[in-house]
C-alpha cells in the first residue's frame, strides 16, 4: 500500500537534529552581518560629515536613502521570492549586499557616490529580513516553532548591531570610516555558505509541484524515512491559485489578517523606533549624565535579545501566538507608562530593561504570526508588505515623538503616546483572527481529502 504524507507535516514533527543546527548557523551569521549593516550607518555619519563637509540637503539624501531601500527591498523581495523561490531570491540579496558593502569600502569617495551606495545596500537588507523570517519559519519544528524563530533571528541580529559600535569605537579613529564597511565584506564568506546550503523551502517546492526535490530535502531533514519518502505519495493541502499576487492579500481569506498584522506591526515599530531613537535624548534632558544615555541605549540592545527569545518560548508554551503578543503588548505599554514616571530615578534602568523586553519580544513573535498568516505561494509578499507597512510606523516614531515632545515637554507625555499605541496594538491582535487559519494545514489526511494531491511525474 502507498504512503500518503503532507510535507508540511513532516517538517513539523522533525525532531531538533545536524540539519537544523547547520540552519541555524546559517541564519544566525545572515541575520548577525544584517544587523552589522543597518546599524553602522549611525557610527559612519558623524565621520562622513567631517571629511566631505556637504550639504544639509546631501545629508537628508544621506540619512534617508538607506531607509527608502530598506522599502524598496521589502516589497520587491516579496514577489521575486513567491515566484522563484526563497532561496535564489536570498542568494541574490546576499550577493548584492556584499557587492555594496565592498564599493563602500573602496571605492566611494563623495557623498552623492555614497546615497547611492546606501540605496543598493538598504535595499538588500530590505530583502533579507523578510525572506529569513519566511525560510525561518517554514522550516521551524512545530513543538518549539516560535521559540526556533525567535531565537535564529533576534540573536544574530542583535550581535550584528552590537558588533557595529564595538568595531566603530575600536576601528575608525586609526583606519576612517571605510574600516567598518572593511569588516562588512566578512559577509562574502557567508554569501559562499548560502550558495552551497541553504535550503529551498519544502512548501514553496510543493506549490510548484517540484516533487523529486521536496523528496530529496525530506530525506536531508530525516534520513531514517529516506526510504518512506521516496515511495510515498506527496499531498498539498491547498492548491496554489496566484503567485506573488498584492490583490490576494484583500481577499476573504487573508484580508483580515493583513489588516491587523500591517496595523499592529505599525504601531509596534512606532514605539520602537521612537524609544531607541529619543531615549538617548530624554535621559540627558532628565539630568542625567551623557554615559548614562549610552547605558539605557546598551541596556535596551541586551533586553530586546532576550525579549525576543523569552517572548517566543512563552508563545509555545501558551500554544497561541496572539495570547503571547496581547500579553506582550500589555506590559510594555505598562513598563512605557511607568518609565515616563520614574525616569530620574533609581528604578528607571529596570523599568527601560522591562519596556525593551517586552516590546521588542512581542515584535518578534508578531514576525511569526505575519510570516505564517499566508499560504506558500503568497507568503512572500504577504511578508514583504507587511514589514514594508511596518517600517512607516517606524519612520513615523521618531517624528511624532518630536512633535509631542515641542508642545508638551517632560518625559510622560512621550511615554503616554507609546502607552497608548501598545495598549490598541494589544486590542487590536486580541480582536484579530484567533489563530493563524491561512496557514498550511499540518494533518496529512485533511489535505487527501480536502486538498490538492501532489503526484510524482511519470
């Protein structure tokens, strides 16, 4: 008798094994010199204005063109990655990032050269968060999915951006500013081990009906069913309609997920972007010393790893995403109100600490729930789009608060606004789709009888 088996359901029930952990490495070094990147430019400006002296209208080309590619990136990786694949579209983005990263090292000498080198590299970067978030997640274990997640995304990041001010501190008063993007071109290396392993995504393959390869990586992923794998017959539990289709993302099926994820991720990087960038400021205001604003920075990068980490392991253990995020939402916005509170006094460090974990781990596992809101052959776009929305929040953040700031000076009323942007942004994910119902259903015999069945090709 012939096996039916749906993939989707063997990668779930994988077991932690060496395919894993060489993913995990993978991804952990993609994420680390993605975090590198995006976070060097703060340590490069300063140096920049110095030697080339240009305008105040060059500087906002400057500042921004590595912000209008990280948009460009989201929402172009979107469709290429539904289209051809997770894998060469992650390859290409890679590749187009260590190109970048070396001109910066050694060939821009002006700033007109170097908004258009930013431009290039924000708009790889744009493409490679989305697409780990998206690998990541379909190729995660089901047991411990968003704890896996969470953690091969936000640790990697994390020593990237740390990574960024220990070598722009150590580097650039001896060698300039180019010794930083030097370091960069150390993600060639990683560019090379992705070419060589990093795997297609066993749902995308089944979408285009790529049989003998979903075999061929099953059987990488647990070999002791090699033999099961190669007889059995393959079943899909959705038949793919339009690939990298925008228009799909408003349909009854995923609409009000879209909705929710875009308004939810909107305000949460609102708050980020507003306290990381305005938190330096508020504690010099308060009449704390300028190494103390340094502190709460460092203090804010560390919470926000083990934010992500512990806010991924909760989501498991409570069986529910959105539970973990409403949670999450919650108190930070109570964390946010206490800061603006207490923030000259002695609690202000545990209360920053707590803000930072609790945001940014809710952010992580909301990366989860927009990755798995979408069937394989939209996932990418939905992905791309979402944090694409996202980042306006972010970019927004950090104006709104200025605002607020002008008109109502202290510390509380900047952090009211985050309190409220937290508190809908738990009301909204509470009201929103129960549980992720666009994702590929994980029981084999649902998806014989109520979907698509995959045959192997004569």
């Amino acid at each position: 008798m012939q096996h039916t088996i749906s993939p989707r359901e063997e990668v779930g029930q994988a077991a932690f094994r060496s395919f894993h952990l060489r993913f995990a490495l993978l991804v952990t070094l993609i994420m680390f010199f993605d975090g590198y990147d995006l976070f060097n430019a703060a340590y490069v400006i300063p140096l920049i204005l110095k030697s080339w002296h240009p305008s105040h209208e060059m500087i906002g080309v400057m500042l921004s063109s590595g912000l209008v590619g990280l948009s460009i990136g989201s929402l172009l990786q979107g469709p290429l990655s539904d289209r051809f694949g997770r894998r060469k579209t992650l390859l290409l983005a890679l590749w187009l990032l260590t190109a970048t990263t070396l001109v910066l090292a050694t060939a821009v000498h002006g700033p007109e050269a170097f908004a258009i080198a930013r431009l290039a590299m924000g708009t790889a970067l744009g493409m490679v968060t989305p697409l780990v978030l998206t690998s990541v997640n379909e190729w995660a274990p089901a047991r411990y999915a968003n704890t896996f997640a969470t953690w091969l995304f936000q640790l990697g990041f994390s020593l990237g951006g740390i990574s960024a001010g220990v070598f722009g501190l150590l580097l650039t008063p001896h060698f300039g500013w180019q010794s930083l993007y030097a370091v960069g071109g150390v993600s060639l290396l990683v560019a090379l081990l992705a070419t060589w392993g990093f795997p297609e995504s066993v749902q995308y393959l089944m979408q285009k009906g790529r049989i003998e390869e979903v075999r061929e990586a099953l059987c990488r992923l647990r070999p002791e069913r090699a033999q099961l794998y190669r007889n059995a017959e393959l079943v899909s539990a959705h038949r793919a309609r339009r690939f990298g289709s925008f228009g799909e993302l408003f349909t009854a099926k995923y609409r009000r997920a879209t909705l929710v994820s875009w308004v939810v991720g909107f305000f949460s990087l609102f708050c980020i972007q507003g306290l990381t960038g305005w938190l330096p400021t508020l504690v010099v205001s308060s009449g704390q010393a300028v190494s103390s604003a340094f502190e709460y920075g460092t203090i804010v990068m560390v919470a926000s790893t083990f934010g992500g980490i512990g806010m991924g392991w909760t989501a498991d253990r409570m069986g529910s995403r959105i539970r973990a995020m409403s949670v999450g939402y919650v108190l930070a916005a109570l964390s946010m109100l206490c800061v603006g509170v207490a923030l000259k006094t002695h609690w202000a460090g545990f209360l920053v600490a707590a803000a930072g974990f609790f945001i940014f781990g809710a952010q992580a596992v909301l990366n989860n729930y927009q990755a798995m809101s979408y069937h394989a052959e939209v996932r990418g776009t939905g992905m791309g789009m979402a944090v694409g929305v996202n980042r306006m929040g972010g970019v927004l953040g950090p104006m709104v608060v200025g605002g607020v700031a002008t008109v109502l000076p202290g510390s509380l009323p900047i952090f009211g606004v985050f309190c409220v942007a937290l508190l809908l942004a738990a009301l909204l994910i509470h009201l929103g789709p129960r549980e992720i119902t666009a994702a590929d259903a994980p029981q084999a015999n649902a998806a014989h009888h109520l979907g698509e069945v995959v045959r192997p090709t004569a």
